[in-house]
C-alpha cells in the first residue's frame, strides 16, 4: 500500500516520502504527514525474537513506501552500526519500577543520534531517486541535541553541506564543546544572540524564503532539514517504541498484548509524536505521557485546551526541551482535527499572529490517551538525587523531568501499568546539572573533572563522545544577531 505525504495545512500538496524526505518542511510552511498510519504486518511475538535492524526495516518499509527494500536496509545497515556502544542500540534498564529505554548509545549521546544517524542515508537516496543534482544543504536551528547530532550524521557525507545554529547562551558547555569542535569541511556552527525559538523560527523563514531559494538553485544549491519536522527523523523514531515492547515480552515482562504507558521528556514533540504514532500502529500504548520542564507550555496546553506561547521563556537544567513553540504538535493537531488541513491551517494562522489558539471540545477528546506533567528544578535534581541514591542509576537532567512526571502520575492515578521511560541523553552531557543535584560539593569542579567523577559515582564507562572532546581544538567560533543568521549561510556558501 503506497503512502504519500500531504501538508497539515493543504490537503493538494501530495508528494511521496523521499520527496517529503527531500524538502523538509511543505511549501506553504505545513509539515509533511503521513496519507495514513499504517498497521504493523508482523506479529508483536515475531517482533519479539528481532534485531532492532529488524525491528526498524519493518517500521520504515511501511511508511517509505517509494524506497526500495534494498535502500532501505543499506540506509538502517550504515546507520544502526558500529556508531553505537552496543549491539541492542537501545537498551531497557529497568530501575526503580520503570523501564529506561536508553536513546543515548550513539555517536553524540544523546537520542538525537536515533534519527540522525539514517537521515543522512535516507536523504541522499531519496536525491538520487529524484535526480537531484544540486548540492543540498542541511540548515538547522538546535537547542542544543539536534545540531551535534546533526553534524555528526551529514560531516563528509558527499553532496551535502550543514549549518547549525544553536542559541548561544542556551545549551550546555558540553554541549557548546561537542559543536564547536566539530570536524568535516561541508559543516558550519553558528551560535545566535537569541534563544531556541529564535532560531527555529530564523531557519524557519529561510526556508520559506522564495528569493533566497532562487539564489540557493542558481549557484547549484538547495536547502533541507534536519529538524524533528523531517518526516525522515520521525518514522526512524518509531521503531524505538515497537522494539521496546518487543523487548518486554522477549523478556517475559508482559504478556503479548498487554498495554503498557510511555514517558517522554518533551520540547518539539518529536519523540512523543513516535510513540502516538506507534500506538497507531497497533503496538498496545494506553497513556503517552508528555513531560515538561519549567516551559510548560504544552501541559497547559493538555489541561485547558488552549495553545499560548505567550509566557517567559525559562533556561532551565533540560536545554534541549527550553522550547514554547513545539513544532510537531502541529501534526497531532492535524490528525485530531480529523485530519482537516483548512482547520489546522486557522489553528497555526492563529499561532503565528498571536502566539495562542484554542482547540474546540471535540478535538480535546481525541487527546484522551496524553496526559501532562511538568517537573520543577528543584522536583528535578531530587528525582536524579533519589534515584541514584535508591538504585545507583544515574540519569540525565532530561529523562529525569520524565521520571518525576511519572512518579506524580503514579501516585495521583493508582495507574501499575508497566511503564517505560524515554531516556534521552547521557548524563555525560549534562555533568554540571546531574551531579550537582546529587552533591552541591561537585559544583566547585571544571567540566572534564566532573566527567571522572560520574565515572566513579555511576561506575559507568564514559562515553568516547566525551573523550573526543576533551582536547579538541575549536573549529567553529562564529556568533551573529538572529537577523544575521541568513548572511551566515550566504558567507558560508560562498554566495553575494
Ligand atoms: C531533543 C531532546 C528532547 C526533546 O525531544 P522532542 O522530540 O523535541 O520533544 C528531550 N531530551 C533530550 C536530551 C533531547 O535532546
């Protein structure tokens, strides 16, 4: 059954997912969304006894209908490989009553890397399908994760060039060093003197930029992007749901069909979108639900129904959910408007102009299966604290917002469901955050001798990721104003 991709903001534009692969984001500023969510064809029991090579080939055979078997195994093979830390890609660790999927065992520790790591093949394939001969180039707006993710992924990959601009005040030193040092002629980091949104919304208006597309296409480029928008990161995403219930029943933590509940530590709604869209599927999920830090704006949004972007942006110990315009939730919209692009299109109309919409009640119904949390600071460094001290589990700053959510859940819903925790990054990443919460004493420490210390305290190895940076040299260490952010990809690219 072929899929085709349509805008959530115009039922007429239909392409197919290497096309939807290929631009990123729809020409009317719409995202790309799926003509249906198709069911899985294998038996969750088959799934059970299946690598997670496996498990991703029968996820994306169903939604890249236009790529070949042969692609897409070549394009999970080269990503899904030795890039990883261990061979199962995704682990479940189960700590304190609840399953930790760990999304962090790639190249740049965070779960970033789950997508990341194919969309490079994915898009360079779905070129040659399309008979793409400009040079296409990644631009992308992070928050941190995505753009080392990102780098990491296009660096020296023939036929592409990526830029990433990430907030400069706005991510971890970790995080920072891991970009800055980045290798690879056909990459640029850009640091902005604005937050996250700005830069999405920078990136934004780029691509939507029919002037600058002209240029990009008379001197033999064209833009795409990375950005958890790219239909090409969220199907990869999915596959990590339907392997963690295949994992579970392996493990004979289930029995085949029982439901089980999912956290996710949420920012651009990219990562819980996967699990809604597993669920779909038919992989048994009762309740998704989405965690925020201090930016709530989207357990308002569960609660009341209403949309407003309009608040105080807060830097908080999550960077990489600092976000009050969550990209994705436009295609949750989409699908509960009952997939009505007119509709959706008002909603997002009204977003843009006064940063607040309202759904109407028959929407908010089909919202059942979310639930909202939000975990405070502080409820976040005792979430970390306790659970090291209670298990000696140590995680990061962002998995720990989801395992608070889950623990206020659990006590206000009496709800024993098996639950799994999306674990999103290393605690590697966020060292400072993650072991001050666990002893004010470490705060007196340099970055790299918080690294040793973890090590010790978790006695868990640490991440080549960490050690390629200690001593790298910094590559990148250009910083412009938002408005700037378009003459830095011209400089870039060589282009008046
Ligand atoms: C990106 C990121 C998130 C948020 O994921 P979304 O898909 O944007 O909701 C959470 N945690 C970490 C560590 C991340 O890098």
């Amino acid at each position: 059954m072929a899929i085709y991709y349509s805008s959530t903001r115009n039922a007429d534009i239909k392409v197919s997912a290497s096309q939807a692969i290929l631009k990123g984001l729809a020409d009317d500023g719409g995202l790309f969304v799926p003509s249906e969510i198709p069911a899985l064809d294998v038996d969750v029991k088959e799934l059970a006894s299946m690598s997670y090579q496996e498990v991703a080939y029968e996820v994306l055979k169903l939604f890249l209908t236009d790529y070949t078997e042969e692609e897409l195994k070549q394009c999970i093979n080269h990503a899904y490989d030795s890039k990883f830390d261990t061979e199962e890609i995704a682990p479940l660790v189960q700590a304190d009553g609840a399953y930790y999927l760990e999304l962090f065992h790639g190249a740049t520790i965070a779960f970033k890397d789950m997508a990341l790591s194919i969309l490079p093949h994915l898009l360079t394939t779905a070129a040659k399908k399309n008979n793409v001969t400009n040079e296409i180039v990644i631009l992308t707006a992070t928050s941190g994760d995505t753009g080392k993710a990102a780098l990491a992924g296009f660096a020296d990959v023939e036929g592409t060039r990526i830029v990433v601009f990430y907030p400069k005040n706005g991510v971890s030193p970790i995080q920072e060093k891991q970009m800055v040092t980045q290798k690879g002629a056909n990459t640029c980091v850009v640091g902005i003197k604005g937050n996250f949104d700005q830069a999405q919304t920078g990136v934004k208006q780029m691509f939507n930029d029919t002037a600058f597309a002209k240029l990009m296409n008379d001197n033999g480029f064209q833009f795409s992007s990375a950005n958890s928008i790219n239909i090409g990161r969220l199907v990869p995403q999915i596959a990590y749901y339907v392997y963690a219930y295949a994992k579970l029943l392996d493990n004979d933590q289930i029995s085949a069909g029982e439901q089980i509940n999912v956290v996710v530590p949420t920012g651009n709604f990219g990562n819980i979108l996967a699990a809604y869209y597993a669920k779909n599927m038919g992989i048994p999920i009762d309740k998704l639900i989405c965690a925020s830090n201090e930016n709530k704006v989207l357990y308002d949004f569960f609660a009341t129904g209403t949309y407003d972007k309009n608040r105080e942006f807060v830097l908080t110990s999550s960077p990489s959910m600092d976000i009050l315009i969550s990209s994705n939730l436009e295609r949750l919209i989409y699908h509960i408007t009952g997939n009505d692009a007119k509709k959706n299109a008002e909603l997002m109309n009204e977003l843009n102009t006064t940063g607040v919409y309202k759904i109407t009640p028959d929407m908010k119904e089909k919202l059942a299966d979310f639930v909202g949390g939000y975990s405070s600071e502080a409820d976040t460094a005792d979430t970390i604290k306790n659970l090291y001290e209670k298990t000696g589990y140590i995680i990061d700053t962002h998995t720990a917002v989801a395992s608070g959510v889950y623990r206020s859940y659990v006590k206000q819903s009496d709800d024993t469901k098996k639950t799994v925790i999306a674990s999103t990054a290393s605690p590697y990443k966020f060292t400072r955050s993650v072991m001050n919460a666990i002893d004010k004493k470490y705060d007196a420490m340099g970055d790299f001798e918080l690294v040793d210390e973890l090590c010790k305290l978790g006695n868990v190895e640490i991440p080549q990721a960490i050690e390629d940076i200690r001593s790298a040299k910094i590559l990148h260490d250009r910083v412009c104003e938002v408005n700037e952010m378009p003459q830095a990809v011209k400089d870039f690219l060589g282009l008046k």
